[in-house]
C-alpha cells in the first residue's frame, strides 16, 4: 500500500514534468488533441456528467451471456464488460443490449493485455491504431455505453505515455460524443498523481486491489481518496469492489463487482 509522502517534490522547474505529481502544480502541456471533422458537442467534461444520478453498482463477470441473463432476470440492468470481449465474442447481442434497455460500462481490457506478454512488445504505434479502434467502436453502440474507461496501461508503457493519450484521445472524444470516459488512476504511480486526476477530470475510478501486491485496500485508504475526490466535486468508480459490506460509508458514484457469483 502506498504511504502519502512526507515531503513534497519540488515543483519549481518550469520544464515539462515528468510525472503526474508534478502535473498537479503545472498545467502547461504539449499534447496535442486528435482533431476530426466533429465539432465538440460540450465546451466542459464536467458538462457531461449526471452528478444526480444514485450510486450504481455494475455486475462484472458476464462475459457468458447466459450469466447476463441470470442476473438480468433479476432486474439489472447495469454491467461492465471488457472491450476485448465486447468487441468479439459480444458484439453479436450489443444491438439486443440496447433494446433490453441495458447500460455497459467498457473497461479497456488493460487487465488482459498486463497479462500477456506479446503486449509488452506492442510499439505505440500499435497501441494508437488500437485506441483508435476502440473509440470508434465505442462511438458506433453509444445508445449501450454507460461511460468507458481510458486506456490505463501505466504499468506497460508508463504514466506519462497514458497522459499523452488521455489529452490526444480519450478528452477530445468525450466532449464531441458525450460519452463519459473514466479516467482509471493506478497505485503505480505516486498519491498525488490522484488529485491531478481528481482535479482534471470529473470522473475518475481506482481498483479496490493494490496493482503492486495484489492485497485488497484497507477502508482508510479508500476514504483518503475519496475525500480527495470531494474536494474537486469529482465522480469516483470504484473497480473490482467486492466488498459490499463496506460501500455504504464509501462515497462511490459507481462500483462493478462480481460478488454476486458468491450467491
């Protein structure tokens, strides 16, 4: 588990920053957006958000449509698929989603690709031509997305390649669609580097598992971080929250789970 530091890096360099942390004290950067031919539709990411809306619990593990049926029997309607299966072995029921009424949230497969080792010798390149795909995707079955996530593949190709495409890819694409993006936050990177996403985006989602040890966090964590989150008025998804006991006193906007396998 991370501990805040005790010391604050010094931020007076004027040259570009390296790291998120430094990001949160110099707002200049020279990424440039991908530009088409779509007129933004929101002047704000914040614009785009429903900060009305009740706290939704996404249910995760229904790559099998017929666990989607069991649990939507039930009256859900609210769940988190990954792209990469989305876009494969689901893409045949997406247009049946819509009709049932159905809102997915799209995680970017970023699990899947951490643990295959021929994405470790992707170039950016292959990387860029994929989000591309997956945007244009996301675009085509807008009536289905609840919100997607971005691209967080911090721990293949580092922090600061990931901010480069969260400002060239996934900002531009949410104002011109609409379509909430969810900016994932990892422990890789240093504590302050959340409140740069907390301050930047309006809404931002961390895993319930520590990216370094695999160990769940502790509720005290969880609540420095949220409370973070509040002070910029920003919308938290909480991944791979099982443990539901707890969400009552945790200010999430939404979770995805899979305890509802445990019976």
């Amino acid at each position: 588990m991370l501990k805040v530091p005790k010391k604050k890096k010094d931020t007076t360099n004027k040259e570009k920053p390296k790291s998120l942390g430094n990001l949160l004290k110099n707002k200049e950067t020279t990424t440039e957006p991908i530009k088409d031919n779509n007129t933004p539709k929101y002047d704000s990411l914040r614009d785009i958000m429903d900060y009305k809306r009740p706290f939704t619990m996404f249910f995760s593990g229904v790559e099998y449509k017929t666990y989607l049926d069991i649990v939507h029997e039930e009256g859900v309607k609210a769940f988190l698929m990954s792209y990469e299966y989305a876009k494969t072995k689901g893409a045949s029921h997406m247009k049946e989603y819509a009709q049932m009424g159905l809102k997915i949230f799209i995680d970017s497969g970023a699990f899947t690709f951490m643990q295959d080792p021929k994405y470790s010798e992707y170039t950016i390149e292959q990387w860029e031509k994929h989000i591309e795909s997956y945007l244009k995707w996301a675009r085509k079955h807008k009536d289905v997305i609840f919100a997607i996530a971005n691209m967080d593949l911090e721990m293949i190709v580092g922090e600061e390649q990931v901010r480069i495409w969260n400002e060239k890819y996934f900002e531009p694409f949410m104002l011109e669609t609409g379509i909430p993006v969810c900016f994932i936050w990892h422990t890789i990177s240093e504590e302050i580097g959340w409140e740069y996403y907390c301050k930047r985006y309006p809404y931002v989602g961390f895993s319930w598992v520590s990216d370094t040890d695999g160990v769940d966090l502790d509720f005290n964590y969880g609540l420095r971080m949220l409370k973070v989150a509040e002070k910029y008025n920003t919308l938290v998804h909480g991944m791979g929250m099982t443990r539901t006991s707890i969400l009552p006193k945790l200010p999430f906007y939404t979770v995805d789970s899979t305890s509802w396998k445990a019976g």
